[in-house]
C-alpha cells in the first residue's frame, strides 16, 4: 500500500506525532488502513456498535501485544507488530477448528508517538486481516502511559469445535508444522549480523508467524481428531495444559519432534539446546492435537489440504501413568512445563 502523506514528517522536517491528529484524526487515518467492510458486516466502523451476522455456532477470543512484553520495535518492525497482533487471535479460532470473521482493535499510544509507527502497525494488522479474510468493525484508541499497547478481539464461526477436554488413552499425539522456530528467530533477530542457516526463514516465523486456519477446519471435520489447542505457550507446557483439561498421563517423545531447517544452527550460535527451544520456546502458533489411531491413515490428506507437515509426537495415555518426555533410548524425564507464564516473575 503507498505510504499516506505526511505519515513521516510535518512541517520543516519534523516527525509528526498523533497528538497533532487527534484521537477522532487518528481513527479516521486507521480506518483506511485495514479493511472495513465484507460478508455479514452490517454495521461497521462509525457508529456505537458493529452489527454483524453469523451462519455457525460464534467463537469469540482476544489477545494483547504489549511493547517491552511481547515485541520491540528494535526486533521487529511495526508492521510486523500490526501483523502479530491479529495472528495471534487467528491461531485461537484456527486452534478450535473455526473461521475467523471479524476483529475490533484497541490500540493504546502515547501522544509523541510518532504517526508513522501507528500506520506501520495499522498496515501489517490490515495485510494479516486481508490475507485471512477478516472485517475490521470497531475498536478504541486510548492514551498509554508507556508503550504501545495493540489489543485485539475476534469473532469467528465453527461447526464442530475442537476443545481441550477430548483426549482420551489410546490417542496419539499429534501436532502441525514445526516447534522452535519461534524462539530460534527471535534469538536471531536480536543479532541481525548473524548469517546462519535458515535465518532468515526464523527471523520471519517469529516475526509473522502463520496461524494454521486451514489445518484446523481440516481437523475439526474428522471424528477421530479428540482435542486440540495451539502451541503459543510452548510445546511441552501446552501438552501439559491438554492434559490437564483433559484428565490424561501423556508421553511426549523428543525425538519425534519436527525441528525447522536451521534450529541446530541458530542453537550453537546461541549456545543453547535446540531440544530446549522446541519444547519449551513459545510462540510457535501451531496446533498440538489428539486423535485416536484411525487418524494416522488420514494425516498426509490433512497435510495436503493444510499444506504443512503433521506429524505425531506422542501418546496419551492414563492418569495414573503420568505425564513424561521420552529421550533418546526411551529414557524418561518428568514433562515440565517450561513454557511462557505472563505472571511469572521471570521466564
């Protein structure tokens, strides 16, 4: 999209800032940004609620992106915040087997903030919004009294809802994609010098990362598929939470964890244990499934139509048979959740 004029400077030079636009300027110069308007909207933008039509059963979820907590824009550029912010809440309804709608965003600035940051932002929420077919009906914007604060909430539709409670034993454990790229990229992206093998691809999934919409609808449509959720938190903290939600023991074997081309790479470069990233990095934004063993005969056409790997990464078993990851030569070692917790004191 061409860049609006004056969104770098005002006059003799200087960067011009929302406060000189207002909160209704401001709102006004955003609505251009993304799209408005589609199937089942209403009532849109510009009046005190959005009216909007749904033909399945609602899926509703909100996700926030705080500067200084989940991005910095000397590791991404605002357009990638924009992009992040609704992908985020992509990946949740993609994670129930949905179809995403519509989104209403709060966005939080200070008044110096520069105006070119704000339509950066504006610009990636619009691409991610456009490439997945989702209305932008409403929002809010508010002063912040310290970093940018991007606040989404989606609507969406489903059919049949994938839910955490459905595991059962006997299931394998399934999950999309690959695990560490996330934490892999953003290692990279804080030393951009750094030319390793499949940088640039990780520097990439950290920064826009793909919610997995289509794999999800494909789930959803097979009875055998039991429980699902995606992996934002960590691939071993989210196996955690399925069993949890379900009442289940499971075995999460790391030897069958699909890895990203340049993982082992990135990990020497950073000192660290590719296995660590993948099971304990975050951010990933794939979808960790159950399904009982009918489905291992089902998994390439699921792959096909998602067009990304499925792979199966463990078993569920009982309660009583705990909650383990299985190493090299089987041995076993307690599954800990060693994901992200936003009221940890430390990661």
């Amino acid at each position: 999209m061409p860049r609006s004029r004056g969104s770098r400077a005002g006059r003799g030079g200087r960067t011009r800032t929302v406060a000189e636009l207002g909160e209704f300027g401001l709102i006004a110069r955003l609505t251009t940004l993304v799209p408005t308007t589609g199937p089942g909207v209403a009532l849109g933008i510009g009046d005190d609620a959005a009216v909007l039509e749904f033909h399945g059963r609602a899926v509703a979820t909100c996700d926030v992106q705080v500067e200084g907590v989940h991005f910095r824009f000397d590791l991404a550029r605002p357009a990638d915040v924009g992009w992040r912010a609704l992908a985020v809440n992509l990946s949740d309804v993609a994670a129930m087997g949905g179809t995403p709608r519509y989104a209403l965003v709060s966005l939080l600035v200070r008044p110096e903030t520069p105006v070119r940051v704000v339509d950066g932002i504006y610009r990636g929420l619009g691409a991610a919004a456009r490439a997945h077919r989702v209305s932008v009906v409403g929002g809010n914007v508010s002063r912040s009294p310290g970093g940018v604060v991007v606040d989404v909430t989606l609507l969406g539709e489903a059919g049949r809802v994938l839910e955490r409670n459905g595991a059962r034993p006997g299931d394998g454990l399934w999950m999309t994609g690959t695990a560490g790229k996330a934490a892999a990229g953003l290692f990279l992206a804080s030393r951009p010098a750094l030319r390793t093998r499949g940088a640039a691809a990780l520097r990439a999934a950290y920064r826009r990362p793909s919610p997995r919409l289509a794999a999800g609808r494909a789930l959803a449509k097979l009875r055998a598929v039991t429980a699902a959720l995606d992996t934002s938190d960590g691939t071993a903290a989210d196996a955690l939470h399925l069993a949890d939600a379900s009442g289940v023991g499971v075995l999460l074997d790391e030897t069958r964890l699909p890895l990203p081309d340049g993982l082992a790479a990135a990990a020497r470069a950073a000192g660290r244990d590719p296995l660590a990233w993948a099971l304990g990095g975050g951010e990933d934004y794939e979808l960790l499934f159950t399904a009982r063993p009918a489905f291992a005969r089902l998994a390439s056409s699921v792959a096909r139509t998602a067009g990304i790997p499925v792979t199966r990464i463990g078993d569920i078993v009982p309660l009583d048979a705990g909650r383990w990851i299985l190493g090299a030569g089987g041995r076993r070692r307690p599954l800990a959740a060693a994901g992200w917790d936003h009221l940890a004191r430390s990661r």
